[in-house]
C-alpha cells in the first residue's frame, strides 16, 4: 500500500509528464533523484497488490532456493535496466505524449521492481550490486534511443518488451515449480511486458533493423548471465 508520501510523490511525477514548463535542468534533477530512488531507495509504485499475497511458500531444497533466488535477481536487474530506459527516452522524447506515456510505464516498471526485490528477501538473497552500473548504460541507451525520434523509441521499448517476454518464459521454465509466489509475480509481469509492447506499437513505434535487435540481445545476455550470480 502507498503512504501519503508515495502519493504526494506520484502527483509530482505526474505533474512532471503533463506539465510542459520544466526545464531540461528540472527534467535532468528530477531523473538524478528517480535513479538514486531506483538502486538505492524505495521506487514510487502504482497500488497494485503484489500478485504473490495468497500464494504459499513452497517447500524448497537449498539448490532450488539458490536458483530461485539468482533468476529473480536478474529480473530486479532487468527492471533496473527498464525504469532506467524508460527514464532516458522520457528525458529526450520530442513528443510531450510520448515523453508522459514513457514515465507511466516507467511508474508500472517499478511495481516489477517492488515484487522482485521483496521476492528476494523472502529468498533469504539480495540485489545485484552491479544494478547502478546497470542504470547507468541503460539511461544512456534510452536517451540515444529517444534522441533517434520517438518513432524509434516506441519501436525500441516494443522490442525491449519482446525480449523480456522471451526471458520470462525461459525463467517460468526454469524456476522451481513449488515456488508459487516466484511464479505468480512473473506471470503477473509478462501480462504487464506485453501491454507496454502493444501500447508502443499503437502509439506508433517502428519495426527496429535485425542488427540492432541482435545488439539489443547481446547486451542482454551479458547482464542477465551477471546478475545472476553477483
Ligand atoms: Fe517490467
Ligand atoms: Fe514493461
């Protein structure tokens, strides 16, 4: 549940997307505090309940736990990397409408966000602590992207989504299957992924060329194959 604080927080992220007199120098301080809030505090989220409330702990041996526990740290990661993107496009998107439906998806990131780092200390286990190093090359990712035109950076946020899909499948795979509450939050989130594609693409996002979708893979496996373990 939000405090009153959350809240008065979230009305000043609003106020950022819809109002349009900040200056880039605002616009640069207000991501300067959304990435101290993403790696090293606790994020705005919606008020969504976490989808694992009602799923019992599963039994597991340490093996499982050990597994469990590195493939939901990649996933905090991989939503690090996103709220980071979806900071970098809002800072240089050329759309206002672009720029406030990038930082309302970015607001939904953050409920992942939430459930992930809560599901890792349920775990017993913790946050990648390479996660600032992976804020850093993602905002400036995201902010090439949104300096590409906002076409692109729709198409670029679409086909990110993709690929995490893609991951999630592999981790609902691979994840212990009594670990229901690990399970339940990825599900909720693949529904989640797959919205946030579809609403790009309806906004007008661009099929991206095969080289950088391979880049974008590449990039990927190098954090998802780190922050598993570190
Ligand atoms: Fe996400
Ligand atoms: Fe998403």
């Amino acid at each position: 549940m939000n405090t009153a604080l959350d809240a008065a927080r979230m009305l000043h992220y609003r106020g950022a997307m819809e109002t349009r007199d900040y200056s880039p120098i605002d616009r640069l301080l207000i991501g300067v505090d959304h990435a101290m809030r993403t790696v090293f505090g606790v994020p705005v989220t919606t008020d969504r309940d976490n989808p694992s409330e009602g799923c019992a702990e599963g039994a597991m041996e340490d093996a499982e736990r050990r597994v469990a526990a590195g493939l939901m740290r990649v996933n905090h990661s991989g939503e690090v990397a996103a709220q980071a993107l979806y900071q970098g496009q809002a800072l240089t998107a050329k759309l206002p409408e672009v720029r406030g439906s990038m930082e309302r998806a970015a607001l939904e990131e953050n409920d992942h966000l939430a459930w992930c780092e809560r599901r890792l200390k349920e775990l017993d286990s913790r946050t990648s602590v390479l996660n600032p190093l992976w804020y850093a090359g993602s905002y400036a990712i995201g902010a090439a992207a949104g300096i590409a035109g906002d076409r692109w950076s729709l198409g670029f946020v679409a086909e990110t989504e993709h690929q995490v899909i893609r991951h999630l499948d592999e981790h609902l795979k691979r994840i212990p299957t009594q670990d229901a509450r690990s399970r339940a939050i990825l599900t909720q989130m693949k529904e989640d992924e797959a919205h946030h594609a579809t609403l790009a693409l309806e906004a007008g996002g661009a099929a991206l060329p095969a080289p950088v979708k391979l880049l974008m893979r590449l990039t990927s496996k190098v954090m998802t194959k780190t922050a598993f373990w570190i």
